[in-house]
C-alpha cells in the first residue's frame, strides 16, 4: 500500500509540472496546441508529409518557397544543428524524428510560433515566413535538443 501511495503522488507531482511548464508556454504565445487528433503527432486539418525523390534538396527555393530538413536523432541531437534560410522568403520545413528521439519529435522555434510533433513514420510540415535577420534558437519541448536558424537577407 505504501508503495502505491509514493508511485501515485509521483504521478501527481509529474503531471501538476507538466501543467505548469505548458502553462508557461501557451502564456507566452507561441504554443497553440489542441490535446486531440492521431496518435501519429499529426494534428487535425495538416498533411503528413511523405518524403520523394521529388522534394528538392535542403535549402533550395522551388517555387518561391525555401525547403529545409531538420531530423530528431536517436542520439540526441537535431541533425543539422544550424539552418540557414533567406529573410522575407516562406521556409517549408520538413520535420522528421528516428525511433526512440524521445523528446526530440516535438519541434519549437518560439521566434516563429512553430510548435510541430514529429509523427512515428515520415515528417510534418511546419511553414513559415522569416520576417526578420538574426540568429534564432529552436529546441525540444524540454529544450535538450537544440539548435539554430539563422536568418540573413
């Protein structure tokens, strides 16, 4: 019994943090998050992106548009660590997760609202518009992956 109690208020105490930390993400603006939809980390209305030999190579601009990759590795790291795209010119960034990336599959980048959940198999598309020149931090929902955009003109 007394070990049922201990397990039951860590439970308690994981969840009341986790409560706080989202808290402090969806005060601060840049998390719009709905706690429905598949297992998949595909929310309601997107499109799971399925990579081709079609889609052009990291950085390119096809149609007016920048297409950058980013992956969640299962050794911790975002891979590559530093994208690089144009200031005023819209960023389509194929978001992707190895098995066992663990807090990795989530994807923010606060300086752009990006909030994105990488699915189980192939990516998700997070889109977006670099409005201003700089170097931008992005990381995990924990912040143990991490990473930067850079932003030049």
């Amino acid at each position: 019994m007394n070990v049922q109690v201990n397990v039951l208020g860590l439970a308690m105490v994981g969840a009341a943090l986790a409560v706080v930390v989202f808290w402090g993400w969806a005060v601060s603006g840049y998390v719009s998050v709905t706690v429905t939809g598949p297992a998949n980390g595909v929310s309601p209305g997107e499109k799971e992106v399925v990579p081709t030999k079609e889609v052009a190579s990291d950085g390119a601009v096809v149609q007016g548009v920048q297409e950058m990759f980013l992956k969640a590795t299962a050794k911790g790291f975002y891979e590559p660590s530093l994208l690089t795209v144009k200031k005023g010119i819209p960023v389509n960034l194929h978001f992707s997760a190895e098995p066992n990336s663990g807090c990795g599959k989530v994807l923010v980048i606060p300086a752009f609202k990006v909030w994105k959940v990488a699915p189980n198999t192939g990516e998700v598309l997070a889109q977006f518009t670099p409005t201003q020149k700089g170097v931008f931090d992005f990381h995990c929902s924990m912040r143990m992956f991490r990473g930067k955009l850079e932003v030049v003109e």
